[in-house]
C-alpha cells in the first residue's frame, strides 16, 4: 500500500458520517476500536487483529493530541496525532481511522452506531466507560487482545533507565 493510498483510509468527521451510512445500507457489520495509540506496540497490534474478527470494517478512532493531553498530561503524546494515525493505518486488519477531540470515544459511537465496541483487555464488560451509551444504541462490547502487559508507559520507563 503506497502513502496516498494510507492517507485516504484516514478520514475526517464528514467523510465518517457518509461512509458509515453507507456501511450500514450495504449491510456490512461495522467494529469500532479506540485509543491514544502513542508508541505503537505489540498489545496494540494483538488488541486490532482480534477486533476485526468481530466484523466486516474495523474503524480505529484515535485521540487528538489535544485529548490525550487533556487525559494524560502535557507530557504526552510522544507520536503527533496524524503519524499515529498514519502508523495505525497502515495496519492491515484497519480499514479505517479518524481522529477525535473529546475525551470519550461517545460522539463518534452516536455518528457511526457500530455493531461492535471493542475495548481493550485493561478494560471488563462492566468498567468500559461508553457501556451506558452503547446499551441504549445496541452496540455490544468486546474486550479484545491479550493480557494488558505492555504499555507505552512501560517503553517510555525502559527507555529511560537503561539509555538516559
């Protein structure tokens, strides 16, 4: 896959709200994933594969670098919003990514409506943050990928003890 064609399948809040209709009038079972992304890992990589198991499109919603810093500090993110974007895009489970500024992934579940909301394993069935909202729309929650052992935090304190 060539960079124009990454770039075009990170797309923008408008472009979501046509493409995930049409998602839907062609019948096709729609997953949603989410995260920061920030340092791409191989618990990001097992948590996407099993998520689009669940479905016909995998949707990746990001946070913003003004999210992320509103949730984590303004130390983070390490990785600008769209190189994220671009690195998840060129996975080849993802057939989709946006980028959102919020600090909850709720509006873009009300735009897209997908069949699925994947979490990843640091969450249960009953802690996911969105679990309200996705009961009222009829989204059901995965927790998908392998035991949360990694974590970008993890990389970033490595990276300083044993290089700085």
């Amino acid at each position: 896959m060539n960079n124009t064609e990454l770039k075009k399948k990170i797309i923008g809040r408008e472009h979501l709200i046509s493409l995930s209709s049409r998602w839907h009038d062609k019948g096709k079972k729609i997953v949603l994933a989410n995260g920061l992304f920030d340092i791409l890992h191989v618990g990001h990589i097992r948590y996407l594969r099993e998520a689009r198991n669940y479905g016909d499109i995998l949707l990746v919603a990001i946070n913003s670098d003004k999210s992320v810093r509103a949730l984590r500090g303004e130390k983070k993110p390490i990785i600008n919003e769209q190189d994220r974007a671009y690195l998840v895009s060129g996975l080849e489970m993802v057939d989709y990514v946006t980028i959102f500024d919020e600090t909850s992934v709720e509006n873009i579940l009300r735009i897209v409506k997908p069949h699925v909301h994947a979490k990843g394993t640091d969450y249960t069935k009953d802690n996911v943050p969105e679990k309200e909202l996705a009961k009222e729309l009829g989204i059901e929650i995965i927790i998908a990928g392998d035991e949360k052992n990694h974590a970008t935090t993890d990389i970033i304190e490595y990276i300083v003890r044993n290089f700085c």
